[in-house]
C-alpha cells in the first residue's frame, strides 16, 4: 500500500467539508463574539448592581476573560472525543452546545429580577460557550484537511479562518445596527436580546450542513488499523510534546489581534490615556479588518500549498510585529488614518500569514490517531495566555507613563518573534503525504511528483 492510499479522492467531499468548517466557524463565533460585544455595551447595566458602574464593568469584561480559561479545559474533553468518536461527531456537539448556551444567554433574567443569581448564571452559559469553541477549529481543521486532495490542504483548510472572521463580520452587522438605531430604554430591556436569540439558527442551519459530511477517509482507516486509542491525550503529550510546544508559541500570534481592537482600542479611546478618538472609529476596525481578512484567506491558504506552511507564518509574524509599533505610534500622535490604515494593514493583510495557515499546518504536525487532541490543547492554551496581555500591557505601559507605543510595541514584537522561531524550529510538512503525517522522519514528496499532483488536484 502506498503513502499515497489513504489520501481522499475527487472533489465532492472535499468541498462539503470545507463548507461545513467555514459555516461551523462562521456560526460558532458569530456566537462568540456577539457575547464580547454586549460585555462591553449592555451587559454591566442589566447583569450587575448599578451602584458601582466601575466594578460592573469589571466584572461584565471578567465573564468574557472566563471563555478563555473554560478553552484548555474543552481541549482536553472535546479534542479526545473528536479522536475516539469522530470528526464529524466532535463537530456537532461543540455546535449544539455552543447555540443552547448562547440562547440561555438571551433568554437570562436580570439583575433586578433576581439579583446575584444573574450574573451567576451569565458566567455558566459563557463557561459553556468556552468549552465548546475550543473544539472548533481543530476539529473543522482536521476535517477539512483529512477531506483534502493532496496538494490543496492548506487552501481548503483556510476556509476554517475564513468563517471565524465571517462569523466576527455577522456578529457586528446584526448587534451594531440594533444597538445604533433602536431606542435605548427598547434596546436595554429586549432589544439586546434578539442577536443571542438568532442563535438558534446555529443549531438548525449548522446541523443540516454538517450531517452531510462522511467521516474522514484517514480517521476511517486509523480506525480499522489499530481501533480507538485508549487516550488519544496521553499519546499526544508522549509522543508529540516538542511539536504541541511548539503549536502553543506559535499560537500567541494572538497577541495581534490583542493589540489591534482591545489594548489598541483602550489606549485610543480611554481618557485617562489622553489620546482622545471617538468610539465609533474603534467600533469599525474589527469590522474592516475582517472583511478583509475574509477577502485575503483564501490566497494565503492556496500560496502555502505553492511555498510551503513556514515563509508565509514567518513572514507574516514578523511583519504584523513590526507593524504593532506603527500602530500604537500612530494613536499617540493621534492621526485617526493613520492608524487606522496600520490597524487594517498589520491585522487584516499580514497577519494573515500565520492566520490563513495554521489551520493546515497544526493538523498536519501530529498523525491521525492524536490530531484533534493534540491540536485543540496546545491551541487553546496558547490563546488562553494571550487573554492575559492586555492586563499586562496596562500594568507596564498605565495612563501617564512615557513611551506607551514602544513599551507595548516591544513586548507585542517579542511574542511574534517566539511566534516565528517555533515555526521555523518545526518541520515542513505541505509535500508530506496523509499516512505520514505526524512522522518526525517522513520524507516529503519529491518537489517536481508534487507539483505534478497539486496539477492533477487544480484540475479536479
């Protein structure tokens, strides 16, 4: 049997499972981010006691921070599930539990009507949404990827990114408008509650889409070679520890999208910063930036099946570093286009580099039987240690200090820098066949037999 055996055929498949991750992704955090957006505008008004507005602020952010702690632990649970039971499995409980949890959200009493239990409840339903966004995208990656033709896994597998930032674009497009033109006394007593309540379309549209998706031919055949893995996490951690390292750096290109619409948006915005720039200016940069994040994927995906994974993660973790300087040197001279055309240029176009790829090359690190595990654990806590950054940037960098834009720009540059050294410490894995995935001394496939298959998948 070849190495090429287990790798999928035709085309049929492989467009139904990049449809699945990219409309999963969309609805998931279309869900995901909708609950970031009424933390800060409505949340500490109906969840909280109004006598200190400073403290139910706070505590409104803090319930988002605890998605974040709630995703290592859905790793652990979610990414053993989608190697023992499935792909496709994994897939649809993280939707379901991701839409019941978000529409608990919209249909939760206030703080008037039954006082601490609101916000009690408020932190479960967002302990819930964490849990079940963890096991997203490296499920959807390892589906989309295993569904692959040999050659075009890195473009396929970028519509899982794609729908991420889809679902942020959807998220904006129905809570903004809402919170902008209905009255306010209306908005703040039900108006607010209808975006979570939409949800529900997540269960009906997600479950359609994703039940016509075959489980992939590669866990298929893992399957019946050696069964189920017992614990598909302790193989993870026995066998592919240096590569989840090095996933987990790579994935504190978080710190991007950090600087760019959180610390970004405080020092801008906050008066005690002194910048002075209108709200509705740091309201448009997540929605600009992807748009064209979701125009810019797609290339990017099809450019690392071209280069291979690492020129473009490299390149573009560098790159969106350097860029974080101009950015916040930008704000503090206060130039309004200027920073918001280094906001768009550093998150919505470069760093797309590392964006568009890692969803093809994390899976492709780690072999068939510990993938989803393996993926979905040191993801998730790489990300879980970004949440921590803005709370560090404002503790090195407070209102009043000298010098905010180069002591920030400096720490983001240095996490993309540890970014880039994981990825060029990792080995290449584009021209790497399916059933040697994962393989530390796997042989790629000769540049010219490759570039003759890629051919025969384009014309596919």
């Amino acid at each position: 049997m070849t190495a090429a055996a287990h790798e999928p055929q035709g085309k049929h498949q492989s467009k139904k499972a990049a449809a699945s991750g990219w409309i999963g992704s969309a609805l998931e955090y279309y869900d995901f981010f909708i609950y970031a957006t009424a933390a800060a505008l409505i949340f500490p008004q109906i969840f909280f006691p109004k006598g200190d507005p400073k403290t139910a602020i706070i505590a409104s952010l803090a319930t988002y921070g605890v998605g974040y702690v709630a995703r290592p632990i859905g790793a652990f649970v979610l990414g053993h599930l989608g190697d023992t039971h499935g792909r496709k499995n994994v897939l649809l409980w993280c939707m379901f539990l991701m839409g019941i949890s978000t529409i608990g959200v919209g249909l939760l009493p206030t703080y008037d009507q039954v006082g601490l239990l609101a916000p009690t409840l408020l932190v479960v339903m967002r302990l819930i949404q964490g849990f079940a966004v963890a096991g997203e995208i490296s499920g959807a990656s390892s589906m989309i990827l295993e569904h692959a033709p040999f050659g075009r896994r890195g473009f396929f597998a970028s519509f899982t990114l794609q729908g991420v930032q889809a679902g942020q674009i959807l998220a904006a497009a129905v809570f903004l408008p809402l919170a902008h033109y209905m009255p306010v006394e209306q908005f703040n007593s039900w108006g607010w509650r209808i975006p979570f309540l939409l949800s529900f379309v997540v269960i009906i549209a997600g479950y359609v889409i994703r039940r016509e998706v075959h489980e992939t031919p590669a866990f298929t055949a893992e399957q019946k070679q050696q069964g189920r893995p017992r614990s598909p996490v302790l193989d993870a951690f026995k066998y592919s520890s240096p590569d989840m390292l090095r996933v987990v750096c790579m994935a504190l290109m978080n710190v991007i999208p950090v600087v760019a619409t959180i610390f970004g948006a405080a020092y801008a915005v906050q008066p005690a910063y002194g910048i002075g720039f209108a709200k509705d200016i740091y309201l448009w940069i997540p929605v600009v930036g992807n748009i064209v994040a979701v125009l810019v994927i797609p290339y990017v995906g099809d450019l690392s099946d071209r280069i291979g994974r690492k020129p473009p993660i490299i390149i573009g973790s560098l790159l969106a570093g350097l860029l974080a300087f101009a950015y916040l040197y930008a704000i503090s001279i206060k130039n309004v286009p200027l920073a918001f055309g280094m906001s768009i240029l550093m998150w919505g176009v470069v760093y797309q580099g590392y964006n568009a790829v890692f969803p093809s090359f994390y899976p492709e690190l780690f072999p068939t039987r510990t993938r989803v595990s393996a993926m979905a654990i040191s993801q998730n806590v790489g990300t879980a240690i970004t949440a921590m950054l803005p709370a560090i940037f404002t503790a090195v960098a407070p209102p009043g200090s000298a010098n905010i834009w180069l002591t920030v720009g400096a720490i983001a540059f240095g996490v993309t820098v540890v970014a880039a050294v994981a990825a060029l410490s990792a080995r290449e894995t584009y021209r790497i066949h399916m059933d040697d995935l994962g393989q530390p001394s796997a042989q790629p496939v000769d540049k010219a037999e490759y570039a003759r298959q890629r051919a025969g998948a384009l014309a596919a």
